[in-house]
C-alpha cells in the first residue's frame, strides 16, 4: 500500500515487432503494462502513474503521473513500433517526469521493459544508477526480448547500483506465450499488499473466482493468512528459481534435480529438529492456528533458504508417492500459478503421477487460464 | 563581548520543535540515517553516525513545528569524512541535487576542524529570522572521502512567538 509515483517507459523500438512473445512482443508488453497500472491504482488511489515511450520518435512522455487509469491505458492506443531505444535518455526523462510529481510525498519509482539490445557500456549504466539512488528512485527492470550476450549482466549491474533495501527489482523474462503478463503479475506482488490485487484483477479478467487461494477469508481467516504469508516469502525464491528455469527450460532433468532439491529440503525438514530453522517461530504460530500439514510443509519450506546444492534424485520416488509433498513441491514449481482454483484442484486429485505428466498438466492448466 | 556572549546564552537547543514526521535527507545510507545525528539519544552515542550513499554529498531537511529564528549552528564528525562545505537554505522546500546549485544559499560555511569537535557556526542571524524549515546541503568533505560522516547536528536559536523562559537551557561558552 505504498504511495507510490510511477513511470513507466516503454520500448516501442524495430525489435517490438518480433513474434517469439504472443501475438507480438510489442502487444505482450502493452498487456503487461496495463497490468502494472491496474495493480498500481488499485494498492492506493493516490498512486499516479505515468507512461512515456523510450523509442519510435524519440523520449517523449505520453502521460504524466496521473491516477486517471483511463487516461493512461488510453494513451497507449495507436503506439507506433519503430526507431532505436534510447535507454539512457529514457530513465533521465523519466527521473525529470517524477520530480516535478504533484504529491511530494509520494515514493518514486521506474519501470523500464528493455526488449531491444542495450547498446550502453555498464559504467554508464552504473552510473545512471547511482544517480537514480542519490535521488531515492527505485528502478524495476524488465528483461525481455532480444537475448544478446551481456545484456543480463549489463541490467543487473544497473540494478544493484540502483538498489537500496531490495527496492528494485529485475526480472528477465524468456519468451513463450503469455510469458510477459505473467511475469508482470509476479511484480505486481512485489508491492506486498498491491500484488493481491493484482492477482484479483487477473483472475477476475480469466473468469474464475475471485478469492486469492481458493479459500474464503471469512470462513477461514487464518489459513488465509498463513498462505499469504507463505506466498510472500515463496515470491522472491520464486524469481531465483524463475530465472534458473528459463535458462533450464528444455532440461528436464535439471528442473528434476531442482525438485528433489527441494524434495530433500522438505525430506530434512520434517526429519530434523526444527530448531535449526531460523523463523521457526513464525512457522510454528502459523502452525499452530492451521493444522494443515501441507500448509506446515510449505511454511517452513518458503522460509528456508534457497540455496542448497542439486543433488542425486534417489529419494525422488519415494516421496512422488506422498501427496502433501507434491502439493509443497507444485506450489514452489516455476510457472506455476498457485492462485490457480484449477491447480488447486490438481493438488487435491493427485494420487502418485510422475513428475513429467504432472508438469505437463500444470503447464496445459496455465495455458488453459491464460 | 559580554552582550555577544548574552545573546549566545539565551539560545535554545532547536531539537524540540523539529518536525520529526518530515524530516528527509537524500543519498543517507539506510543503516546510518540522518536521525542518528538530529535525535536526542541518537546523537550523543557515538556508534551512530549519519552517512552518505552514493557518493559524498547530503541533502538535509528540517522542517520546524514553529518559526524559528536560527543562530548558529554545530557539526560533530570525524576528520577525514566530516563536512567540509555547507550550504544552508532557508524555506525552500523538497530541493533536489539537480537544483541546489540553482538558488543563492541564505548561508554558507566551510568547517574547519575546529568546528568538527565542538565549535558551532555562528550563521547571518539576519537571513534566518523566519525560519519553517532549513536545508542542509553538504557538499564535500574534509579528506575528500568518498562518504560523508555526521556524528552530531545541532541547531542553536530562538523561537518566534514566545520564548519560554523555563526551556531556556544554558549552552556551553566556547
């Protein structure tokens, strides 16, 4: 519920038209933005939000921060595709667009979509992003697009000059169908409180129900909470994982040993003492209110950390045939949408299938929704 | 002497009418902020100091809950990282690094190490008569450092409408 002043800038550049990301990269990232504003209106209605193109003719700002959403979703319309990024020149008009903001009190913040090649050296860009953290401006970067040698690590040194306290984000998106709004729903939850209304506003616009996890929160407000909670932690281990499997994605096998890493987390965390957990405070309050043992699994799973070694899959059949723990294990799979009622239901039918059929199904279910 | 030394002795410690809820400083590094150095508490504990981010300078600002007339004005910090070149603005509300070289500061000083340890900056009394907020820009440091360090700030003066007598607090002759 941050109050919160955004720009967004916009790569309407020769490489937008390109197909890899459907219909069109151009319209996937017009998708995405009306996403973002959607979320970023909803969290506060003093949020403003503006947008500006960074290619085509040149810098220009379609709209000042304003919290009119029909106002900015209408500008979009009639975009031309063309032209070279200007990426630099971008973030400095857009840094220019949020100081003379009407609310001063409101956070500033930058969204960059950089789909074509960035044609900059990194210091360049560091020093962008110094000048942008001097100002207490937060950047949120979206990788998409043109996949050139150097261009993540470019972004992610922009970033961690930017970065203070973890408010900027990255995210690099692969391409695929649908893949840019889904990425963008999961930035909408880097706003903690604003990425639940987000997820309403997606699910709502796919026609399904509107409740955040398939359970009411009047009936069982703890439970709900507990799932909040676990899903906020989940996010950012989530992107880690997000951005492994893009570069994994036809491995199959190492996705496999990312699971039965996790399988074996899960495994040692139910076996040992949970005292070597740090927040095992945390988990066993949650615990205590939701006697739920896949909720307890995946608590204490979303709150240890990530970074354990891939390891041989020997323990990988033994645990496929336990239930609770496929259900803690699909909701931590990259690209899978646990908001899904569909998922869900998947979840409550699963009896022991292999793993591969499994994906298979999540994936048709995304696709499905979509 | 002695009736620049009475005008010293009836100046308050302006840390009361700091408006704490907006107080702001641009490019602190989030573990060492500027309270460290305004706030009672804070201030005298010498593990806490405030820092600068991306590089060396600061922008400081203190609204005030009143008017305030502002005297002098005293820096603590270390040697090489301490301020060196200050630039106060009176009244100028949400200023930005872009824009400070754009307005005739009401003051300036270049700190000395003198001032570092204790001696305060007497200020033009006459440009801070009606003072609601103050901004602080520092710009440079002693060693050229590559972040500035602030151990202490602390405002001297009065304020507009009443000048309560029991809140006088008798201040150190340096």
């Amino acid at each position: 519920m941050v109050l919160e002043s955004t720009m967004i800038c916009i790569d309407n550049s020769e490489w937008m038209r390109n197909g890899d990301y459907s219909p069109s990269r151009f319209q996937a990232q017009t998708d995405a933005v009306n996403l973002i504003c959607g979320a970023k209106t909803q969290s506060n209605p003093e949020n403003t939000v503006g947008i500006m193109t960074m290619a085509g003719k040149g810098v220009r700002v379609l709209v000042t921060p304003t919290s009119d959403l029909g106002k900015i979703l209408g500008c979009m319309h009639g975009l031309e595709v063309g032209g070279e990024m200007n990426l630099t020149a971008g973030i400095q008009v857009a840094q220019l667009a949020l100081k003379h903001r009407q609310n001063k009190k409101q956070q500033q913040r930058i969204i960059v979509f950089a789909g074509s090649p960035i044609k900059y050296e990194k210091k360049t860009l560091e020093a962008i992003g110094r000048k942008l953290k001097k100002n207490s401006v937060a950047l949120d970067i979206i990788d998409f697009g043109e996949e050139e040698d150097g261009k993540p690590e470019k972004l992610e040194a922009l970033l961690s000059a930017v970065n203070n306290n973890s408010s900027s984000h990255i995210v690099h998106v692969p391409p695929g169908p649908n893949a840019l709004s889904d990425h963008t729903y999961i930035h909408g939850r880097w706003d903690g409180g604003s990425g639940f209304a987000a997820a309403a506003a997606a699910a709502a616009a796919g026609g399904m129900s509107g409740f955040d996890f398939g359970v009411d929160p009047n009936l069982d407000p703890e439970l709900a909470l507990a799932l909040r909670l676990s899903m906020e932690e989940e996010r950012a281990r989530q992107e880690a994982a997000a951005k492994k499997a893009a570069e994994d994605a036809t491995n199959k096998t190492s996705l496999g040993d990312d699971e039965s890493a996790l399988l074996q987390q899960a495994i040692a965390m139910s076996v040992d003492n949970p005292d070597a957990s740090q927040s095992t405070g945390i988990a066993d309050a949650n615990m205590s209110d939701a006697d739920d043992q896949d909720l307890a699994i995946a608590l204490q799973m979303s709150v240890e950390d990530s970074g354990k070694d891939l390891s041989a899959q020997t323990e990988m059949n033994k645990v496929l045939g336990d239930q609770s723990f496929m259900s803690s294990i699909l909701a931590s799979l990259p690209g899978v949408d646990p908001n899904d009622p569909s998922v869900k239901d998947l979840i409550a039918s699963l009896q022991g299938q292999p793993e591969d059929k499994k994906k298979e199904d999540n994936q048709d279910n995304k696709e499905e929704k979509q | 002497m002695s009736i620049a030394s009475t005008i010293q002795r009836s100046q308050v410690d302006l840390q009361d009418f700091v408006d704490w809820s907006g107080v702001e400083c641009l490019n602190q590094n989030s573990g060492h902020s500027l309270i460290n150095a305004l706030k009672q508490g804070y201030r005298d504990d010498d593990g806490l100091h405030l820092e600068s981010d991306a590089d060396e300078q600061l922008l400081i600002y203190i609204p005030f809950t009143q008017v305030v007339k502002l005297h002098s004005i005293l820096f603590v910090g270390p040697e090489e990282e301490g301020p060196r070149t200050v630039k106060l603005f009176a009244n100028k509300e949400h200023m930005g690094f872009s824009n400070v070289n754009d307005y005739l500061p009401s003051d300036s000083a270049i700190l000395s190490e003198e001032n570092l340890k204790g001696k305060p900056i007497v200020l033009k009394y006459v440009k801070f008569q009606n003072v609601r907020s103050l901004t602080i820009f520092v710009e440079d440091n002693q060693g050229s450092a590559e972040t500035s360090k602030v151990q202490k700030i602390i405002l001297y003066g009065t304020t507009v409408e009443t000048t309560n007598v029991k809140d006088l607090k008798k201040i150190e002759e340096h």
